[in-house]
C-alpha cells in the first residue's frame, strides 16, 4: 500500500507512519496550550522532528466545544506556523482544520494534508485540496466538530462508520484526489462514547478492508481514560498500545502527541509484519528503528 504526501511516497505495506501533533490552541484537552508561545512551539516541532515523526499535523482549534475560533483567527493561528515549519523542517505538513479557506491559505504555506474531522463539510474542502494536489483525511463525526454529543446512537455502528467513509473517500477521488492521498479515520471520540470507540479499535480491520490507508488519532483520548481509569496526563503506555493493537489490525498513520514512544512501537511492529510477509526465522535485526522507506515521485 503506499501513501502519498505531497512529494513524499511511503510504502506503509509493513510500516506504519508517525504524524506528531502541533496545536496551535490555549486550550487543546492534553497539553492545554503548554506550546502556545510560537518560540515555544518551535522548539516542541523540532523535537518531534528529532524524535522521528514522518510528518508534522497542525490545529488551530480544538475538536471538542470551547470557545468560538473565527475564520480570521484560526488563520493567525495556523497559516505563519506552518510557513516556519517549511522553513525548518524537509518533511511533510498537515492542517488540522475543516474550512476550506484555511486549508487553502495553509496549502499555499506550504502543507500538503488536509486532515478535515468534518467529514468534508464544507462544500469547497475537497476542490481546494485537488488543486493544490494535497491529500485528505476523511474522519467521521456524527453531527459536527464542537458539538457535544453525549448520547450518539447507531444502527450498526461499524456498519454506518464503514459507509461513511467509504462514501467520503469516493468523494474525494471523485474531486480528482488520487486514491493513494486519501486516507480514513474512524474518529474516536468524535460523536462516539467511550465503548463506542473501544469496538471502533477491536475492529480496525474491517475499516483496513475498505482499501484506503487507515489513520488512526486516538492518543490519550477519553476512551482510554474510560478503559484504564487514568487521567489525561497518565495513558502514555495505553496510548502506546493502543498503537500497538491499531498497526496490528491494519492501521498505518498514528497520530500521537509522544512520538518517541509511538515510532518505537511502529518500527517493533514493522519488523515484525516484515518477518511475517517474508516467513523469515531469523532472529537477526532487520529494519528496527530505520525510518519508513520513501518510494521515488
């Protein structure tokens, strides 16, 4: 399988990508705008880079309610920090935003994902992102971001989930985004309770069997709070293996806040899906801790 971003194509057929995460919010649910300072949340991105993250993923506002984030304001926010990273940083970039226009103005900043937990609400999102030749996320949400949602209520959960983003696959491709730059997310937690996004996990293989690359955002969120009893700043090691858990089942874009830990647990499962794929015996060390291979454009 192999994913494109932007000039960058990654065969993920064994590997799994890192994405760190960037917010550019006061007031994100982990790290509640500990980076807010831009001098501050330069240092955080070059840390991430160091730290082995595939590409870096950029947000301005926070999926869950707070205060309002006009269009001007998410635009401050996201458009010059992404024009310093591609200063910096030789490696792909992605918004976190679901107006087109943002997109648009962080495209010609120099991102090249579009990572939309709208489900491509707005009209323009996905004309914006194929013109700029930029890949997509396409996430699920049940009503929309901001929105509380405390009592969502499905006919067949994974069902209605798979159709989703089947169909919003299909609409990009259908806007002339090639296939191997659309990429799904079953967004757990986004309209979900937390035993909802458990069985969204168990059965990540039934979205892998869709045939787009899976992306899985699940670091430190609710549910594994729910699961663990532990608080938002104590699931480092659950988040891990719900990594873990995600590549085994087919998942091959992790979103994670620690990407030291999370690279770790891709290049260990990578190593061994390739002994697997291989049927090799050997005890030898292979590929552990090398990055993910870039196919040539």
């Amino acid at each position: 399988m192999i994913v494109e971003l932007g000039s960058h194509r990654y065969d993920v057929t064994t590997r799994a990508l890192v994405m760190g995460i960037l917010n550019r919010t006061p007031d994100s649910f982990f790290d509640a705008g500990q980076y807010w300072d831009f001098d501050d949340f330069l240092v955080k991105a070059s840390q991430l880079v160091d730290e082995g993250a595939d590409f870096l993923d950029v947000g301005g506002v926070k999926a869950g309610p707070g205060l309002e984030v006009t269009e001007a304001a998410e635009m401050d926010r996201v458009v010059p920090a992404i024009q310093a990273l591609r200063q910096r940083f030789d490696l792909p970039l992605s918004v976190d935003t679901w107006r087109a226009s943002v997109a648009r103005e962080s495209y010609a900043a120099g991102a090249v994902v579009g990572n939309d937990i709208s489900g491509f609400a707005d009209p323009n999102y996905l004309s914006e992102a194929a013109k700029a030749g930029a890949s997509v996320v396409a996430c699920h949400v049940r009503l929309a971001p901001r929105i509380d949602d405390p009592k969502p209520v499905y006919d067949d959960l994974v069902g209605d989930v798979s159709c989703f983003l089947q169909q919003r696959a299909q609409w990009a491709i259908d806007a002339g985004i090639p296939p191997q730059r659309v990429m799904i997310d079953a967004g757990h937690d986004l309209g979900k309770t937390p035993e909802m996004s458990v069985e969204l996990l168990r059965r990540a293989d039934e979205l892998v069997a869709l045939g787009y690359p899976v992306f899985l955002s699940v670091s430190n969120k609710g549910f594994l709070g729910f699961l663990s009893n532990e608080a938002v700043d104590n699931r480092r090691e659950i988040t891990l293996a719900a990594h873990a858990l995600g590549i085994g089942l087919g998942c091959r874009i992790l979103r994670a806040h620690d990407v030291v830990g999370t690279r770790r647990v891709a290049d260990f499962m990578s190593e061994i899906l390739q002994r697997q794929a291989s049927g090799s015996t050997s005890l030898a060390p292979q590929a552990l801790l090398s990055p993910p291979q870039v196919l040539p454009t």
